[in-house]
C-alpha cells in the first residue's frame, strides 16, 4: 500500500528537552480520539471491490509508534526507508505509523485511504497540542491499547460535501483512455520518461532540500510581483529545466527525443476548498489538475530572474485557477469506474505501459500555527510514494517559522539517477539565481 510521509522538528521552549517516549504515547492517546480516520481500516479488494473502511476496536500504539528507530540515520535515509515499508492490511492494525526520530523530529507515514497531503499537517498540529496539554506531561504511564468508542464517525465524503457530478465529456473521455491504446491518446506525445514497470516495486529515491524564512519570503513576493503564485512558478520552473535537461541527455540516454512535443503535469488540488473542511482535519479530499504544457525547446538558460519566463509562470496560474471547479470531476469519475467495473481494467492496464504523467507538484501550503504551549513546530517536510505508476514527485510545505522544505521523489528506475540529480540542483540553482539582485 502506498504512503506518504510528513515530519516536523520540535523544540522544547522551556527545558530544551528530548521528547519522551510515555509522553508521546499519552499524546497519541488524544490525538487518535480526536481524529477518527487515525481509527480505520480497509476491507475488501482494492482491484475489483467492493472495499469499505471498517472500524476498529482498537489501536495499539507498540503497532504504530516506533521509538528511535533509525539511529544516526539522515532524514533522507529515514524517509527512504519508510517509503520501501508498507502500511499493514489487517482489520487489526490502522493504516498509519508514527517515528521519533532523533532532534525531536517526528514522522507520520500514512495512507492516502485514509488522508491527503494537507492530513500530515492536521496530524502533526493535534500531535503539539496535545503534547502541551497539562495532563499529558503529568500523567502516569498506562496502557498502550486505545479503545476506540463506537460514536466516533468520520466526516462527510467529498461527494456530500460538494458537487462531483461528472460531464458527459469527462466520462467519454474516461473511458476512451481505458480501452484505446497509447497511441491514440494525448499522452502518446508527452515525454514521461520510462514506462511504468511491471513488477511490484515500491523503492523510491528521496531527495530533501530546504528555503530559509527569508529566501521563502523574497520569492513569494517576488511571484506576486510578477503575477503568479508560487505553485505556478515552480511549476513553470519544473518544465524549463526538464526542457533543458531532456535536451542535453538526448544524445547520452534519450533517443527520439524530438518526437515529443510536450509535457504531462499534474498540480494537485485541496477540495476541502469546495467542501469546507477544516485544514485540520485528516480526510482524503484531494484531485489533481491535469495539463499538457509544450516542452520548451528554447529555454534560456541559465535561468535568471531576468531570464526567467514569468509570463508563462501568469498564464499557469490563470488556466489553474479557471480549472479548481473541474477538478472535483475526477472523484466523480471514479467512482463510476468502479460501479460500472472497469476500475481494474483501468489501472492495471498502466503496468508497462506508458507512463501517463512526467511530474506531479503538491504544495501542502503552510502549517497552521500551534497556540503559544511548550511545544513548537520548526519545521514540516511533505513526501509521498508513487512508485509503480507515478511520475517524479515535488512536494512543497511551509512551515510556521517561514521557511519552506522541499522533497523530490520518484520510483527508483523511472529516470537515471544523475539525471534526477541534476534536476534537483537545478531547480534550486534557479530559485537562488532569481533572487539575486
């Protein structure tokens, strides 16, 4: 089962402590009975179906709290590694996990079953508070089991919150890319880097870089200076360098390269803004905007705040924003998928297959700030595992101090390895060169 992962440095604003291991167990205790997603399951066939989230009993924290588990370790290291270990199937167990790391970091991995890229946030807030709840630092070490009360219930689905109704063009749509082949669909001229492997393979690479307050903050006024928003910008940023790079390994690693005219992106998007969740709440109210932007075969480079196409970076955001209401359509469709049986189809018929997208971004925006408590946030990091299907992954999160923490995922063997590295340094060589004067 896939799984994404959110961490969060703490410090201890009184003592400068370490965080305990019974102090976040009775934490936990609070938190898993304040968010009822923390208290399911799935049952069922993910294929064919029909599935259906069950509640459990019970939820024994030695399952799901994991102590310095990885000493001396990076954070890479550890989100690698947990990106490679899946989340349990059994009625017994819940579908998430929590790591102490070392420097009071903690990690939440989860399934996207139970929640979005915003529900890392929504874990990792309540998890504070309730760390700075008197009775948590006074109470006594208990039991490790939670019971879980049978009245807890979960929120409303997207589909009674908001209108997911599909058109009839969507839907056609659907199922034209269910059942022609590869080359008769839009994707066929989008360069998506390697088909999707075969085989059950869920190893991902993991690379982590970070903006500090004050270079977060030039850039985002500098977007708005320049008419867009920083999703746009680094989306726009993501597709100059591949445009670069695809170019420059064309001799070395990519053949053919010219028959490819553009790009497949997906940007994802909360729905928790039709749907009026709060931000921290755990749910999974997510869609994603689906774009073809051309591949740009005279990128300037390098890339400046000169140089720098802000323009197209305006455009983005204009035809996103035009998009938002669209995007509910893709719950829609499918959940018809699944009632008319075709879901399997649809999905299976990916494995080696062309892959359908060459890189989604995610910007989780930024935490909520906790009330004034012992406890603060530093930092917060956002990562998911797409590693059968996916694309290359980039995952943006600001945190309440203003600095902003990027990580770059991808399925291991999707893309040579110094070519995803280079991206990576590219990307910030930019964002760095955009803000000199």
């Amino acid at each position: 089962m896939l799984a994404s992962w959110n961490h969060t440095t703490l410090h201890d604003a009184t003592a400068g402590d370490e965080l305990s291991k019974p102090t976040v167990l009775h934490a936990l205790k609070r938190v898993i009975l304040a968010l009822p997603a923390l208290c399911i399951q799935i049952a069922g066939d993910y294929a064919t179906g029909p599935f259906y989230l069950v509640r459990l009993l019970f939820v024994n924290l030695s399952d799901v709290l994991e102590y310095h588990k990885y000493p001396c370790k990076t954070l890479q290291d550890v989100y690698t590694m947990e990106l490679h270990t899946s989340l349990p199937r059994d009625v017994e167990k819940p579908l998430w996990r929590v790591i102490v790391h070392d420097n009071n970091t903690v990690v939440f991995a989860w399934s996207h079953s139970i929640g979005d890229g915003q529900s890392g946030h929504a874990l990792h807030h309540a998890l504070v508070s309730a760390l700075n709840h008197e009775d948590v630092s006074k109470a006594p070490e208990e039991s490790f089991i939670v019971d879980v009360p049978l009245e807890l219930t979960l929120l409303p689905t997207t589909e009674e919150r908001t209108n997911t109704a599909v058109s009839w063009k969507t839907f056609f749509q659907a199922l034209y890319n269910t059942f022609t082949p590869a080359s008769w669909q839009r994707v066929y001229a989008a360069w998506t880097a390697s088909p999707v492997i075969s085989v059950n393979d869920i190893s991902n690479e993991v690379r982590l870089r970070k903006l500090p307050a004050e270079h977060a903050k030039r850039l985002v006024n500098l977007c708005r200076q320049n008419g867009c928003t920083l999703t746009s910008f680094l989306h726009t940023l993501a597709l100059c360098v591949l445009s670069h790079l695809i170019k420059t390994y064309e001799d070395r690693i990519y053949n053919n390269l010219q028959k490819y005219k553009t790009f497949s992106t997906v940007v994802l998007v909360s729905l928790r803004r039709f749907t009026g969740t709060s931000a921290l709440d755990i749910c999974d109210q997510v869609s994603g905007y689906h774009s073809f932007p051309p591949i740009i075969r005279d990128v300037q480079y390098p890339l400046t705040k000169a140089t720098f196409p802000w323009k197209m970076a305006a455009d983005f955001k204009t035809s996103l924003q035009s998009g938002l209401e669209d995007t509910r359509q893709v719950v829609g469709t499918i959940k018809y998928m699944y009632s008319l049986g075709i879901a399997a189809k649809y999905f299976a018929n990916q494995l080696g297959k062309k892959r359908g997208k060459t890189f989604e971004l995610s910007n989780t925006g930024v935490m909520p700030k906790v009330s004034d408590g012992r406890w603060q946030i530093d930092e917060v990091c956002f990562g998911q595992n797409n590693a059968v299907c996916g694309q290359i992954n980039v995952n943006v999160a600001g945190s309440p101090s203003g600095t902003v923490s990027f990580s770059y995922t991808w399925g291991t063997g999707m893309v040579d390895k110094p070519f995803m590295e280079e991206f990576v340094a590219q990307m910030h060589f930019a964002m760095a060169s955009a803000l000199e004067a």
